[in-house]
C-alpha cells in the first residue's frame, strides 16, 4: 500500500474530485445528449462566461475515456447504493480489516492516469505535424482537440501575450469551426480607461457569439451568480494554499497533499464542468482538512521546507514531487494564484458584471506569468509572491520551447537568491517522464542547501 492511500481513502471530497473528473466522458455525454447543453472547450481557469450562458465549459481532455482505479470503480458502484459520505466509510473500514484489497495508491493513481492522457495527446499533436515551435502544454491541448472536437460545439479563446499560445489558438480553425474570441489587450496600448473600454467591448462581442451559438440570453443575473460561486471557490482554494499550505502539521501526508494540490490545478480549469457542485467538494475537502488538524490526524511538517515548483499549469514531471518528499520536503503548487485568476471579481447590486470581469481580466494579464512579454514585469511579479507565500525554496519549471527566455529565468532565479534569499533553481521539462535522472540530479544538491 502506498503512502497516499491510507491518507486519500478518508477524504470523501478528494475522491469525488477525482472521480468527476475522470468520469467526465460519461457526464459530458448525458448533458449534450439528453439535456441538449452546449459543451464548449475551454483551458486556463476561463469558465465564467460559459456557466453565465447556461452552457458547460469543458476542458477538453476530460472528454477522454480514462480507466479508473480500481477504488473508484468501487464507488461507481456502491455510491449509487450508499451515497458518498456511507460508502467511504464502509470502504475505509473494509480496507482496516483487510477485506478488500482494492485500495491501491488511489490519488497518485489518479494524477498518472492524467499525466500518461496528456502524452498521448501530445505525441497525437506531433504525428498530426503540429508546429515543433510549441510547448508541450500547447501540444498536448492541440492533441485534446484532434482527438475530441468532434463532441464539442465551439471553443472559447483568450488571447494572452504569448505568440505561440495564440498561434496555437488560430491553428484550431482547422479543427474546431466554431470558436469565440477574447482579446485581451496590453495596458500600453493607451491609457487605462481606453483599455478598460476596449476590453469590455471585446467581452460583450464575445457574450453575443456565445448567445448565438448556445441560443441562451446572458444577463447581469447570470454573470453575478456564476461570480459569487467563483468568489467562494477561490476563497475556499486561498485558504488551501495560505492557511493549510503554510501550517506546520498538515492534515495528510506532504506527498498527499502536493497530489491533492496538483489535482485542483488541473480541475480549476473548467470547474469539472458543474461549478455548484465543485463549490461543494472543495469546501468540504477545507472542513475535512480543518477537523483533521484539530484531530490531530496528519503528520507533522515544521522541519519540511516547503518549496514552489511553478509554473505546472502547461505540463511538468509529477515525478519531483516524489524526489523532494524523500528528500525531506514539501512541494506545493500554487500557478493559479500567481496569475492572479484566484482574485475575486466584485460583485454587487450598483456593480457592472461585464466591467468588473473586464478589470479581473487585466489584472490577471499584467501579474504573474500572463505578463509574459516583460521580464522585468515577470521577475517582479515573482518576487512579491516568493515573499507573500513565504516559502523556503523556489523551483523554476523551465518548459522547451517556451517563449520565456533562459536568460529571464536565470535573472529571476538571481534576483530572488540574492534578494529574497531563499535557494532557487532551475528543472528542464520537455515530456512527462522524460530526464527524470537529470531531474533528479539537480535536486538533490538543491535540497542539501536545507540541510
């Protein structure tokens, strides 16, 4: 048994996390089929438009069939009988007593499960000649679409200071037909009003497609309710990463809980698809970390440093996790918070909806790794959160054929060793399970600098 399942099997919220995500196929299908819903692919943490237009955002990959672990076949099964909250306990005690040997290493199963769909995708995008020039987050999205576009009805674009991102967004015309456009414009373009402008003119464009393609009228109404649902979810995904994150006993094994925080970086992306329900499970998943603390139920961590390993959100190798942990560390993954999608968007009565989104949007745009065309805008955004989440070491994901220059990264890496002083590196990624020896490697000395 490994170290995840004895700590998984008794979050109930984890599991259905988990479990939606990977049912998505099955889900998406009814919805599209028997209810009529307008499925539209979305990446990026953009879902909020499609929700307000009574449509369902769906990050593509979960359209793939992915076999589950043999837990969560369990739980198709007995939730249907039982509900959640009986069947895990039933499970959790069968698994004490030894009676059924079905608990494998649930969460990390789950996570390689995605991470082996996410090479296949990617190797899909090379056979079908993808331009080599992109990254393997680009890839593997582009490998989504060909493998998918069929079951989805348009795809919703924002476009961000990165070429190759946006070249990407341009090539889906010749697979998805229908698509809607953000733009969102850079503040040097003219002052901040006129940008201001400029950005809520391209989102009520963009509102009007999406109506005529989903055939549903978005109101101010629908735009606040799906607000306050994400202010409360990013709230609930603040209080992971700033209280339970930053505590010195964790509610579940180090390991544990950098899987639980790589699995919401993935599913934060279109919400499971169901943002009331998500709403549900990750406000459970914060009171069960909080009774286990007051338990006394987790393990001990003052003496793990924790460290950043940022950005994941584009493809990284799960695998430094695991190296960190038996190394003595913890690792935690925060990308959505660092570009600045976890801000709320105001919400009241006197409030323009589609203006305070048009503010939310360009302050994402001008903080963290959206402001990719400005180094020194980078390493700025950068230091601030080094020094705002208080964390002992930082680890720089360095994708291949990214955009960002090298020479950024060793200048922010600089800059936060020198200036900050905490211990900073480097980890090249081109591929899920590639150069884990040379991942290692650069590890290992890195973590002897806590010693």
């Amino acid at each position: 048994m490994s170290i995840y399942a004895d700590d998984v099997v008794n979050f109930t919220s984890v599991l259905k996390i988990a479990y939606n995500f990977l049912t998505g196929r099955d889900y998406l299908q009814k919805k599209k089929s028997k209810e009529r819903k307008t499925l539209i692919s979305v990446a990026s943490g953009f879902p909020d438009l499609v929700f307000a237009a009574d449509s369902i955002p769906v990050f593509p990959i979960r359209m793939e069939k992915f076999k589950l672990n043999l837990y969560l076949l369990a739980l198709n099964s007995a939730t249907n009988l039982f509900g959640w909250n009986l069947t895990t306990k039933l499970l959790g005690i069968a698994r004490q007593v030894d009676f059924l040997k079905i608990v494998d290493n649930v969460l990390n199963d789950v996570i390689s499960t995605i991470n082996k769909r996410y090479n296949l995708l990617y190797d899909l995008a090379v056979q079908k000649n993808v331009s080599p020039n992109f990254c393997f987050g680009v890839k593997s999205l582009y490998g989504m679409h060909i493998s998918e576009s069929n079951n989805c009805d348009c795809t919703l674009n924002f476009t961000i200071r990165c070429n190759k991102y946006n070249n990407y967004l341009k090539s889906l015309r010749a697979i998805v037909t229908n698509q809607v456009w953000v733009d969102i414009p850079s503040k040097d373009k003219g002052n901040e009003n006129e940008t201001l402008e400029i950005m809520v003119n391209n989102i009520k464009t963009a509102i009007t497609e999406l109506e005529n393609i989903t055939g549903n009228i978005v109101t101010d109404n629908s735009l606040n309710k799906q607000f306050r649902i994400g202010n409360q979810v990013k709230r609930y995904y603040k209080t992971i990463l700033y209280e339970i994150s930053t505590s010195d006993f964790y509610p579940c094994n180090p390991a544990t809980f950098s899987e639980i925080l790589a699995l919401l970086t993935i599913s934060f992306q279109d919400y499971n698809s169901n943002a009331q329900r998500y709403l549900e499970n990750i406000s459970q998943l914060v009171k069960e970390m909080r009774e286990r603390i007051n338990q006394g139920v987790g393990m001990e961590v003052s003496n793990r440093p924790r460290i950043l390993l940022t950005p994941i959100f584009n493809g990284w190798e799960p695998e430094a996790q695991e190296i960190i942990y038996n190394l003595g560390g913890r690792v935690v993954y925060s990308d959505w918070d660092l570009l600045g999608l976890l801000e709320e968007i105001p919400v009241s009565k006197d409030s323009d909806p589609i203006e305070e989104y048009a503010r939310f949007l360009l302050n994402s745009s001008n903080k963290g790794l959206l402001c990719l065309d400005n180094c020194e805008a980078l390493i700025n955004s950068y230091q601030k959160y080094v020094k705002k989440t208080r964390v002992n070491g930082l680890i720089i994901n360095q994708l291949d054929d990214c955009h960002i220059s090298s020479t950024c990264y060793d200048l922010m890496k600089n800059k936060i060793r020198t200036e900050i002083r905490i211990p900073s590196i480097g980890i090249n990624f081109k591929k899920i399970g590639e150069n884990i020896e040379q991942t290692k490697g650069k590890l290992i000395p890195f973590m002897d600098l806590f010693s």
